[in-house]
C-alpha cells in the first residue's frame, strides 16, 4: 500500500526540473534535494491557500480570488512577493483576454451567423450531391459488372447446352 507522502499532490517532477535548468543550469541538484525543495513547494501552497481561504470565509465568499492570495501573502509576512505576485497576475489576465479574443474569432470576421449558416448547408450540400453521385457510378459500375458476369455465364451455358439463341440466327423473314 502506498505512503500517505505518495498520495500528496506535489509539482509535477519534470516541472521543477525545467526550473532548475532555466535558473542555474551548471549546477547538479541531488534527488534529496529535488524532494525537500517538491516539499517545501507544496507546504507553502498550502500555507497560502489556507490563509487564502481563511480571508475568502470572512468576506462572506465562496470563491478565492487573486486579491485573497495577494493578501494572504501580506498577512503571512511575504511583502516582497507581492510585486512579482502582481506582475504574474497582469500577465494571466493578459493571456485570459487573448484567448477570449482568439475565440471570437467568427465574430471578428465582419460575416453575419446567419450567412456563415448558409454557406455552411451550401457546402454539405455540395458534399452531400458530389458522395451522391461517387455512390451511384459505383452502383452504376457493379450493376454493368454484373450483367457481363450473368452475360458470360449465359454464353458458357448456352455452348454447353448447344443452344441458339433467335439473335444468333439470320433473320430469314425479311431476306
């Protein structure tokens, strides 16, 4: 069974990995170390969390916010996180509103839904009527298959049989 340690959510390893490399990368970290620093990591997340949540309760909220962390740090005596708080914060904020421009990307293009909706049911239209008519020339194709097959198994019958068939003989009537 698996350590209560092991069920804790931490940072992803290869997360802290990539901030070792970016921060000082001609130095070795031992893997007691990537552990302790996993911990400590995951300790103060939840220490500002808690506090986080504590000042979310007493403003009668159900959801915490980025100005409860902000505060949450203040509180717990981490003053001069908070600039760098702020600055990763704009720069979500900023990142949030691209998005939300990216995904209104149709509205952005100058075209009323309701033409967009036409030429969308144009084009499956046109799809629709082009598989249509793959789908028949194939039909067309197995039913002309077919009737050489019943053709030639007809004249092999008819060779075995030594029969004639009427458009086998001259038609001696108009002669």
């Amino acid at each position: 069974m698996a350590d209560k340690e092991d069920d804790e959510p931490t940072i992803p390893r290869a997360i802290l990995n990539k901030i070792f490399k970016e921060t000082i990368p001609s130095v070795r970290v031992a893997s007691e170390t990537r552990e302790l620093i996993l911990n400590c990591c995951s300790d103060f997340i939840r220490f500002i969390s808690t506090e986080a949540y504590k000042i979310c309760n007493e403003s009668d909220k159900k959801t915490i916010v980025p100005e409860h962390i902000l505060t949450a740090l203040q509180n717990l005596g981490f003053h001069d996180f908070v600039p760098d708080a702020n600055i990763v914060l704009n720069d979500c904020k900023d990142r949030m509103a691209k998005r939300k421009r990216k995904s209104h990307r149709l509205e952005n293009l100058g075209i009323p839904e309701e033409e967009l909706l036409r030429q969308q049911e144009e084009l499956f239209a046109k799809a629709r009527l082009e598989q249509a008519t793959v789908e028949h020339k194939q039909w067309l194709q197995l039913q002309e298959n077919s009737m050489l097959h019943l053709n030639s198994h007809f004249a092999s019958y008819k060779d075995i049989m030594g029969l004639k068939s009427y458009a086998d003989e001259p038609d001696s009537d108009y002669d």
